[in-house]
C-alpha cells in the first residue's frame, strides 16, 4: 500500500509541477519579451518607457510600461508570483518523495560516500538554502556589473555541480543542479521580486515617489531567471536518460547545459528588441557547437567488447543475477519493490537477453544501477557485461 501511494504522490507532484512550471515559465518570457519589444511614440507621457502592441486570440492589445509605476494605484492590480511559488512547492515535495524518501536507493551513493540518509537529505536542503544566500550576496556586491555577475553565478553553479556530483548518485546529482538554479529562481520572486513591487505599491498608496532602484533590482533578478529557465526544463526531464546525466563527464554537461540555455534566450531576448546585434547572431552558432560539443562527450565510450577475450552468458549471468534481479522479477525480493520497475524483469535468459541494451545504458555506460550501488557492483563485472553485450549478447 506504501509504494503505491508514493507511486501516486510522484505523479500527482510531477503533473503539478509540471502545470505551474508551465504557467511560471510561461509569465517570464512573456514579460521579458513585452519589455524587450517596448517602443517610446511619439507624443507619449514622460512618464512612460515604452507601448507594445499584441494580437491574439483575434483580439488586439496594447500594453504600456511605466519609468518607475503610475501616480496612483489602479483599481485592480494582476500580481505574477503563485507560478513561481508553486513550481517551487511542487518541485521540492517531488525531491521529499523521490529523493528523501528513497534516499537509501536513488540520493545516496554508497560507491561516493556512504552517507546516513539524514546526513544526505540535510547537504541537500543545506545546499539549495545555501545556493540563494551566496547568490543573493553576490547580486547585492556585484551589483549591476553584467559581466562580472554572470560569471560568478556560473561559478557558484560549478561548485554546486561538481559537490553533487561527488557525494550524490549521478542521477540525484543532475536533478540537484536543477533544483539548486530553481531554487535561486523562486526565492528571487519571494525575497526580492514581490517585495520590492510591494514597497512601491505601498509608496504609491501613501503618496510618496517610489525608489527606481527597487523596480530595477526587481527586473534584474527576472532577467536571471529568464536567462536560468532552459537549463532548469532540461533538468527536469533528464532523469530518464543515463546517456546525459551517467556520462562520465556529467558534471561538465550539466555546466555546458546551462551555458546553452542562455545562449538560446539571449538570442531571442536581443533580437526581440529589434534587429538582431552581433552577439544574438553569434548566440545561435555559439549553441551548435556546445551541442555539439555535448554529443561528442556523452557519445564516447571505451569500447568494452574491444580486446577483451570471449565473454559467454555463463560469466554474465550470475551478475544479474547478484545485482539484478531483486529488483528486476516477476516476485522481486526487494521489499520497496512489489513489481518490477517498468515491467522489466531479468529472471529468464532470454528476458536478460531482450534487455540487453537497457542494462547497457543503466548499469554499463552509466552506474545508476544498481541503485545507490546496494549490491556493490563492481567496474569489473560492469565491463564484462559491457563487453558480452557488445559481442552480441549470444546465449551459448
């Protein structure tokens, strides 16, 4: 009854997610285009940056943007902020339910560090609190100096990266980073976004002027979160793909990962204003080759099967069976398992055989399997399977 309840809570968590996501994700670029594509006319007030004028729906919209905000609060005011709230809500209880539930299995690598759950479910919470304080001091110290900002926040995103990657499965690892940026992203709308716009709100309800460094502080931590957006979407659906996050170079693809994101948005940030300058026209080729660049990592591998002697199913099959087949069984063994992840079972030689490329993924070129390592699996056995399946993976 356990495991069927959790089952249900990680999909009812992840649909949620998945919905505010959309609806946050969806806000940003909304609004960073609508301030991109501003356009000061001719005869408006001072007091205003700029109109943008919008089709859709087969309706027609104009939309205005103040300097600094209006002389007087309006009747009705659309506040954006619950998007982010629960993107966030969402996306960590799925972390409690996945991760800190099953830390044993999915968060803690005993090959890494053997780790007590506790102490693995505390440097995560630590780190994602961790990761908005720094972030947010470096904002405050560096300021508006874009250059310098950028890369320290890439810095303090490697450091983060490559602690995952040391203490974590490769799997929590990668999933980590993306909780790490998201978390930096929604405390950006709850400690400085919202309450920024609540003090001019309420300068304007008292009468006083409102302070345009608060709106600009406001837009600057957007425009980070607007910049953030792809690598965090690439973290969410890339826990089932051992190819990118059990490479052997995870840590550096994950980084590439969030290098080619902002590529991508800062090519339609800047041509969004206009005619495109030369650093969105080098954006789009820039993003090619670190795509590129990606594949080419994830894509080499030793070959297993090359000068390796002969390797008969006799000499794989009591692996599976070791490190396998708890799990992996019409009656699994496994008591957080009453059936067999996905369907797949590995009792028969001719299921193991039908599975071979699963287990090539899951257990050869990456070591997400076992999970957490339970069963000590070691390279050794790890490449003998490699190599009978790259020799074809006979049965005689």
């Amino acid at each position: 009854m356990t495991a069927i309840l959790i089952e249900w809570l990680n999909l009812v968590f992840r649909w949620a997610h998945v919905m505010a996501g959309i609806a946050w994700i969806g806000t940003s670029f909304h609004f960073i285009w609508l301030d991109q594509s501003l356009k000061k006319r001719a005869g408006q007030p001072d007091g205003i940056a700029g109109e943008s004028w919008m089709v859709h729906g087969g309706g027609f919209y104009l939309a205005e943007k103040y300097t600094v905000a209006p002389e007087r609060m309006p009747p009705d005011l659309h506040w954006f902020k619950w998007e982010a709230y629960f993107t966030w809500i969402t996306g960590f209880l799925l972390l409690v339910v996945i991760y800190y539930f099953g830390a044993s299995a999915f968060l803690i690598d005993r090959g890494k560090i053997a780790l007590a759950p506790w102490q693995a479910i505390a440097l995560s919470v630590g780190s994602l609190a961790l990761g908005w304080v720094v972030y947010d001091q470096l904002c405050k110290r560096i300021g508006d100096r874009t250059a310098p900002l950028a890369a320290s926040v890439f810095a303090l995103i490697a450091a983060a990266t490559f602690l995952y990657s040391a203490v974590f499965t490769d799997r929590a690892a990668f999933l980590h980073v993306g909780a790490f940026i998201g978390t930096i992203m929604a405390a950006s709308v709850f400690f400085v976004i919202i309450p920024n716009q609540k003090v001019v709100v309420a300068d304007l309800i008292a009468g006083r002027q409102p302070d345009p460094a608060l709106g600009l502080a406001a837009k600057q931590r957007s425009l980070h979160n607007n910049y953030l957006t792809l690598p965090v979407v690439f973290m969410m659906i890339s826990n089932h793909y051992p190819v990118v996050f059990g490479s052997p170079w995870s840590p550096f693809v994950a980084l590439a990962i969030v290098v080619l994101g902002a590529l991508i948005r800062h090519y339609f940030n800047q041509t969004n204003k206009g005619p495109a300058d030369w650093s969105a026209l080098a954006a789009i080729p820039a993003a090619i080759v670190v795509f590129l660049g990606i594949v080419a990592v994830t894509a080499y591998r030793p070959n297993a099967a090359a000068g390796a002697g002969p390797v008969a199913f006799s000499d794989v099959h009591p692996i599976v069976t070791q490190h396998c087949v708890q799990c992996h069984s019409a009656r699994p063994s496994d008591p957080d398992f009453p059936e067999a992840p996905k369907g797949v079972a590995l009792d028969t030689p001719e299921e193991i055989r039908a599975h071979a490329r699963q287990i090539e993924q899951q257990a050869v070129l990456s070591d997400i399997m076992p999970l957490g390592n339970s069963t000590g699996m070691t390279d050794e056995e790890r490449r003998l399977l490699g190599a009978w399946i790259g020799q074809g993976a006979r049965l005689d």
